[in-house]
C-alpha cells in the first residue's frame, strides 16, 4: 500500500462527513428508495439495466435483520410500480447470517417469496471469505425454493475455479446464474491471488469455465481491458448474448465502453447502491480500496453522464 493510500485508510473515519458525502454521491443513488428507482428508470432510458442494492453494513440485531427484510421486500414493490428493467442485490449478513443460518433463511425465504409474488430475481452477494461457503450454502437453497436467484463469486479467490464447478453439479434447476466480480476485500494470500495480473488471469479462466458449463453470467468490471478480453472470449466461443451481461457500478466514469458494448447488441446492467447507510457503507469501500479517491477523483473531472 502507498503512503497517500494509508493515509487515506488511517485518516477516512475523522474525515468531515460532507466529504464522505462527497464521495459517496458519485456512486450512490441517494437515500431513499426512491432515489434508487429514479435513477434506475434513468438508466433504463438510455438503454441500460439496473440492480438495486440497499446499502447497510452487517447486522447483529434480530429485530434489525427483520427491518431490513421488509426494506428488501418493499424493492420488488416499487419496480414494478415504476416499471423498470430492475433486479434486486442483498447481503445476507443482513438478514442474519452470522448470527444464526436459520434467522437467515427465515428472513432470506420471505425476500425470495416476495420476489416470486413479483417475478423478479435476486443476487445473494458475496462478502468476505468467513461467509464464502455460508453463501454459497445459502444460495443452493435458495435456488432449490426459488430458481430465480444467484450469489457472486471473486476472481482473486483461489477457490473460485473449483466452486463454479460444485455450484453447477449441486444447481438442481440447471440454471446457473453467477456474477463474476475481481473481489475488494482484504485477504490473505494463502487463499486469495494479490497480484493485479493474477487476478486478471484468474478472471478470464473462471469466465472460461462459467461458458463451457453454460452459466449464465454477469461480468461485474470496470477493467477495460478485462472487459475487451471477455467480449472477445465470448465472440470466440460463440457464447450467445442471451446468456451474459456486463455490469458496472453507477458512477463509475466508463461511459464510452458501456455504450459501445450497448450498441454491439451486449446487455449492459448497472448496480446503484442506494440508502441511509451510504456513509458506512462509503467508509467500508475506502479501507476495502484505497485506491477509491483515484477513481472518485476521476469521476468528479468525468461525471458519469448516466447519472444525469
């Protein structure tokens, strides 16, 4: 790590909140639902899809965990209502996961009812390593109630290669739905890739593997140069378009690359995180990555004209 980054690492809990606020606003929707549906119908106007994701940190209250379940609840609600091309992301630390897998199921079994009332699909994401395997548990029940749901696996994992291969031979639905992200949590290197390149490349072998098993998948990047390699992998393997996409965080200053993927016949989906919580949840990505003030930096010259 630079000394500017430990810097910024050391010093973001003491830093005024309006310049937390600052960051934050260029990737978060805002704090309402509200916010997060707005600006997902913007997105969806310019050709893209969207993903909402309730921002909040993990919960070790059961009554938290509850009210966080309805405030799940309550999306699938409001996008059909506002008639979006929109799906849903959760945390299941948030329903309860590390307090007890039952309290979790039981809060994660009413989303997924919900999602059903509604037909839409939810993305169980993946945190740090404690939970890898929970998630994945979770997510092979999960989709044995309610096909129309999938977890997330990280690049920079050196497991990841392995666990596609066991999600599809346990995935009854045979239906596979996986997001592909490079990981930005702290790991050890025993378990995890550290070096930029090694990540790249365990990317583009974890891609390989999800179509030859034929896994649907969303390829979460904004590597540019990642994202020309897949789109050639999937050209060269004659992978249809119908079973991936690519997504990218909202606010992330890759317009030019996203629409050209748009005008090429690729779907394109937008993750907008959204809530009351945006200031831990700014907090938690500047330790996670250092190297965010370069990107908010580079977003504040080149605001994401997708946002407006």
């Amino acid at each position: 790590m630079g000394i500017l980054n430990g810097i910024i690492v050391r010093t973001a809990p003491w830093m005024p909140k309006f310049i937390i606020g600052r960051i934050a606003s260029v990737y978060v929707a805002g704090d309402k639902l509200e916010d997060g549906l707005k600006l997902s119908k913007l997105v969806n106007s310019k050709g893209f899809s969207a993903t909402l994701d309730l921002l909040g940190e993990e919960v070790h209250n059961r009554t938290e965990t509850n009210k966080v379940r309805d405030s799940y609840c309550e999306l699938f609600e409001g996008i059909t209502n506002f008639g979006i091309d929109c799906n849903v992301s959760l945390k299941l630390t948030a329903l309860g996961l590390r307090i007890n897998e039952e309290l979790c199921w039981d809060n994660l079994s009413v989303v997924l009812d919900k999602a059903r009332e509604y037909d839409n699909f939810v993305r169980l994401d993946m945190e740090d390593s404690s939970v890898t395997q929970a998630t994945i548990n979770m997510c092979m029940k999960a989709k044995d109630y309610y096909p129309k749901c999938g977890t997330v696996l990280q690049a920079y994992m050196r497991r990841t290669v392995d666990d596609i291969g066991s999600i599809v031979q346990e995935d009854r639905s045979h239906d596979t739905n996986l997001r592909l992200c490079k990981g930005a949590y702290k790991e050890s290197s025993e378990i995890a890739y550290q070096g930029y390149q090694e990540v790249r490349d365990n990317y583009l072998d974890a891609a390989r593997v999800m179509i030859k098993n034929e896994v649907y998948t969303g390829f979460a990047t904004h590597d540019e140069w990642l994202i020309n390699e897949i789109e050639a992998l999937v050209e060269e393997l004659g992978y249809s378009k119908d079973k991936y996409e690519f997504q990218a965080l909202s606010g992330v200053p890759i317009d030019k690359t996203l629409e050209r993927l748009r005008d090429k016949g690729h779907k394109v989906r937008y993750y907008i995180p959204y809530g009351p919580e945006w200031y831990a949840y700014s907090l938690r990505r500047m330790r996670e990555n250092p190297d965010i003030w370069k990107y908010t930096l580079k977003a504040f010259l080149f605001r994401s004209k997708h946002r407006n």
